[in-house]
C-alpha cells in the first residue's frame, strides 16, 4: 500500500514536469507560431504585436500557470486555422478516439489471446507454424501499409466499407481491424509462450497425476497462471493504442484526437498541439499508473 | 564454435541476417548504382516496372522509384541502426550504474525512466515535431530516448539480479573497483538480452519513421522516405500501384529481416530470455 501511494506523487510530481516540458517547448518553438494565422507578407512588428494578444511575451512559468489555470476552468483557447472553441471540439474528439481505442483492445484480446492458445496447444503442427507465422508478419507489417491494403480491398475494390470518415458501425470496421493487427499479433506470441512456459511446470505434472482431465488443466489451471503477463501486457496496449491512433485516425479520417494533432502540427496551430499533446501526455501518464497498480494487486507477491 | 555451427542451423538468423544483408548493400549502394532520385519528367510518370529504363516504375513525377527507395533505405537505415546504437551504448551505461550503485541516484533514474517508457515511440516523436517542427530531427530524438530509457530499464533489471549472485560477490570481496566489476563481470552477462532487444528497438524504429514520415511530420520532400513515398502513392493505388506497393514491401522486409534476427539471437543465446524480452520487447 505504501508503495502504490508513493509511486501516485511521483507519478503526479513527474506529470506535472512533463506537462510543463511540452508545454515549454511547445512554446518556443519558434516566431512559426504565427504563420497559422497570417500571411508570409505579415511584418516582423505585426507579428510580435501577434504573440503578445496571446500572451506569448509573458514569462514561460506565468504563461503555464494561467493555461492550466484555463485548462482546469474549461476555457481552452480556439483554433487558430478554423478559430473553432477547443473545449466544444474536445469532446467529439474524446468520444471518437475513445470508441476507435476501446475497440481496438476489445478485439486485441477477444482475437489473441485465444489464437495464442490454439497454438501452444497444437504447438509443432501446422496450425501452430500458420498461427506463429501471421504473427510475425503482423508485427513486421506497418500498420499504415495494412490501412492502405485494406481501403484497397474492401473499400475500392470490393466496395464493402467505407475508405474513412466516422459514419457508423462500418466506418469503425477497417480502423479498429488496422489499429488491432499488432496487439493482435503480440498477444498471441504471449500468450503462446506463457503457455508453454507453464506447460513445462511441476503443478501440471501434479494435476495429471491426480487424473484431471487435459482440458481442464489447460483451461483452468494453465490459462489462469499465464493471464499475470497477458494483464501486464493490457496496461501497456493502452499506450500503443494512443500511438498508433496517430497515424490510424489520419489515414482513414477518424475525427479523432490522434487526426486533430497531427493536422495541428502539420499547420502549426498551437492552441491545438497545446492542449492534445498536454490531453495525451495525462491520459498515457494515469494509463500507465492504473495498469501499475492494476498489475500490484493482481500480483500477490508483489502485494505489501 | 559451437556458437557459430547453432547459429548457422536457426533458420531465424539465417533467414534474417540474409534480407538484412541485402537491405544494407541496397541501402549502401543503391544510391551511387541507380542514380539521381530526384530527377522528374513529368511526361514520364506512372510507368509500371521495365519501362523507358525505370527498374520499378515511376511514380507521378516520372521519378525512378527504384532510386528513391534505396535513398528511403539509407535514411531509415540511418535513423533506425545508428541512432538506437548510440542508445544502447548509453542506456547500457545507465542501467549498469544505476543497478550496481543503487540508493538514491537508482531510485530517481528507475523513476524517470519508467515515466519515459510509458510513452510510445509514435507519441513522443509527434510531441517532439509539435515542439520543434517537422523533419527528421525530432523522429531522431525520439528514437534515441525512448530506446534509451527501454535498455536502461531491462540492463538494470538484469544487474539487480546478477549482483547477488556469487561470482559478483566473490569479486567485490576480492577488492576489484567498481568500474572493473561494471566491465569485467556485469556487462558481459547483460550483453545477450541487450542484443536480443536491441534488434526489436530497430524494428520500432523502422516503423516509427516510416509512420511519421507518412503523416507527413518526418523526412520532409523532396528527400525520400519510405513512409512519404508509400502516402504520395496512395492516390494512385487503382491507377499504379507500384509507388506505394514497391516501399511498403521494403518496409516490411526491412522489420521482418530484424525481427526474425532477434528472434533468432533470442533462440540462439538463451532461451529462457523468450518471455522476459516480449515482456520488455512489447514496445
């Protein structure tokens, strides 16, 4: 218990001076803050008269207080390209990225853990060389590559599902199978080889001498001593799934908050980077800090 | 011996170290055989392989793609190999330091280097093109922490356990200094799990380059990037398929060729390594 407690502040201690990095230089990036919003003719003077309406002049530290200040009230600031409120868009965005990250982890698990099964217990046969074979292709394959295979396939060709955008249940189809492949294909590596690793163990021996029947050992005994890293494994996806959300959200024009960063950066309107990259940066921090207890308390060895 | 005759039957690190070799002759070479990368004609765009003297098309420019992608080679080659070398080198350093001394200098290092580790490599390379803009810098960056913080972490990890083990023992009682045990003793047996993840860090990095630069935030035109020349084509896949077919396959040799290597050092060196590294390896 003292040990969860201490590792919340440092957590929350590293947060705040991670924050307080991006948002620094975020920042100073440069006299390029200007160029969202006007045009390359716009004088040294304009632009300087610019960053002081926003505040850019004030000291890094006073300029921080006040943004979260603003961040904890709702006022978000708005977009420099479309001038839009940020705090109305937030949670549209939110709510996608939510929904596309959800199931992209519902699928990663309903699909891998089973398969790595399948393998471990048909291991040196065909079935388990075609399972481990897909798996790693599936993690050599990147996942923008497989986007564009798949908008190929069932969007262009086939014309099945749509190529991107948010419209319902089958505009989430190709996102989340594309956002999956690599928790997918990893999954099943762990669960493959925890399961062998238990296999081999000293209590299997034990329940066959005492005449259980193989598919309960496997299903009861063997699965549950394997899900401690498959649970691990859980905590961490969460942090993948953000990254490569990124890239997934803006090939297929996922509404998302991966797709408004990325397009913020690639036009530098900073209000939007400020407030995504702080948003993501909190969101993988408290991620990896449940996953962390999660994994203490799931644990009785490490439970204190 | 013994070593070299096992490896030579993991048909893992064959097979791999067999495509990695001929990525890196590509990637070395390619560039002085195939030409100029950036030479358009606009008359000349969208051939298919084994046209008007283009080995693998053109793309919409009328640029060689076969040029372009052994140029897209070197920079990933680049980005992915020397830049997680030089992580190695100093996560190694950090987490033999940190493992062997302890106390309050571990504890604030195992602090921020799990922090850091909580971060994806895609995420810290966006937050790091948000900070100083796009190119290839901030992908360079990102790669080197994050896989920096990723060896560090397993090096120290290894080194807590090894320190109680009794030739580590015996040599501190035998008055040798603490640099020598780091050396002599410590590092040697940290070597093996530092290779086996080594070459999974590459494979990340291979992808987060090409990701980046496919979203438009990494090598920025008219150098060529796998990752931006798989985007440019994307437009065209009915019309010609072969500007974003030809570096999405490289791509995928290119992490396939890795990984199965590090699966093969995995089998080779010590099996019992297999969950610690997908543990530590699921990046």
């Amino acid at each position: 218990m003292k040990s969860i407690i201490s590792r919340v502040v440092s957590t929350l201690l590293l947060l705040l001076a991670s924050s307080l990095a991006v948002f620094a230089a975020i920042r100073f990036s440069g006299g390029d803050v200007t160029a969202a919003r006007m045009p390359a003719s716009a004088s040294a003077e304009d632009r300087e008269l610019f960053r002081r309406q926003i505040g850019l002049d004030k000291p890094i530290l006073e300029q921080y207080v006040t943004y979260m200040g603003n961040f904890v009230t709702g006022d978000l600031g708005n977009s420099l390209t479309s001038n839009a409120k940020i705090s109305t868009l937030a949670g549209e965005k939110i709510r996608n990225s939510l929904i596309l990250g959800g199931s992209s982890i519902l699928i990663v698990f309903i699909v891998g853990v089973p398969l790595g099964m399948i393998a471990a217990l048909k291991r040196n046969t065909w079935i388990d060389t075609g399972v481990t074979s897909f798996s790693v292709a599936g993690m050599a394959i990147p996942n923008f590559w497989l986007a564009l295979l798949t908008i190929y396939l069932f969007a262009s060709t086939l014309h099945w599902l749509p190529s991107g955008g948010q419209g319902g249940f089958k505009s989430l189809i190709l996102p989340a199978l594309v956002l999956s492949a690599e928790g997918i294909a990893l999954t099943v590596r762990m669960t493959r080889s925890a399961m062998l690793e238990n296999i081999g163990q000293d209590f299997v021996r034990t329940l066959r001498a005492a005449g259980l029947s193989e598919r309960r050992i496997y299903f009861k005994h063997v699965l549950r001593n394997s899900l401690l890293p498959i649970i691990s494994l859980a905590g961490l996806r969460v942090g993948q799934v953000v990254g490569y959300a990124l890239v997934v959200e803006t090939i297929f024009g996922w509404p998302g908050v991966g797709q408004i960063l990325v397009n913020g950066v690639l036009r530098r309107d900073y209000p939007i980077i400020q407030f995504f990259s702080l948003l993501l940066v909190i969101a993988v921090t408290l991620g990896n800090l449940f996953a962390s207890i999660g994994y203490t308390l799931a644990n009785p060895r490490l439970r204190k | 011996m013994n070593l070299l005759h096992r490896a030579r039957r993991n048909k893992q690190l064959v097979s791999g170290s067999v495509l990695a070799t001929i990525i890196v002759v590509l990637g070395v070479f390619g560039p002085f055989l195939l030409g100029d990368y950036s030479h358009q004609d606009l008359l000349l765009g969208h051939l298919p392989p084994k046209t008007s003297g283009y080995l693998l098309g053109s793309d919409a420019l009328g640029r060689d793609i076969a040029a372009r992608a052994v140029v897209g080679i070197r920079i990933s080659l680049f980005v992915a190999i020397s830049v997680t070398a030089i992580a190695v080198i100093i996560g190694t350093a950090i987490g033999l330091t940190a493992g062997y001394v302890r106390g309050a200098i571990d504890n604030l290092i195992t602090l921020i280097v799990d922090f850091i580790w909580g971060f994806p490599l895609i995420l810290v390379a966006v937050l790091a093109a948000a900070s100083i803009g796009s190119g290839l810098l901030p992908v360079i960056l990102a790669v080197g922490l994050v896989n920096t913080v990723a060896i560090a972490r397993v090096v120290r990890g290894e080194v807590l356990g090894l320190t109680e083990k009794e030739f580590i023992v015996a040599a501190k009682a035998g008055g040798y200094s603490t640099v020598r045990i780091l050396l002599k003793h410590l590092l040697p047996n940290v070597m093996p799990v530092v290779l086996v993840l080594s070459s999974y860090y590459v494979a990340v990095a291979i992808i987060a380059e090409a990701s980046l630069s496919f979203v438009g935030l990494g090598a920025q035109p008219p150098l060529p990037s796998l990752g931006q020349m798989v985007s440019d084509g994307r437009s065209f896949l009915i019309m010609n398929h072969w500007e974003s077919t030809v570096p999405g396959v490289v791509i995928f040799i290119m992490v396939l060729s890795v990984s199965l290597i590090g699966d093969g050092l995995r089998d080779l060196l010590d099996p019992r390594l297999r969950t610690a590294v997908e543990r530590a390896s699921s990046k």
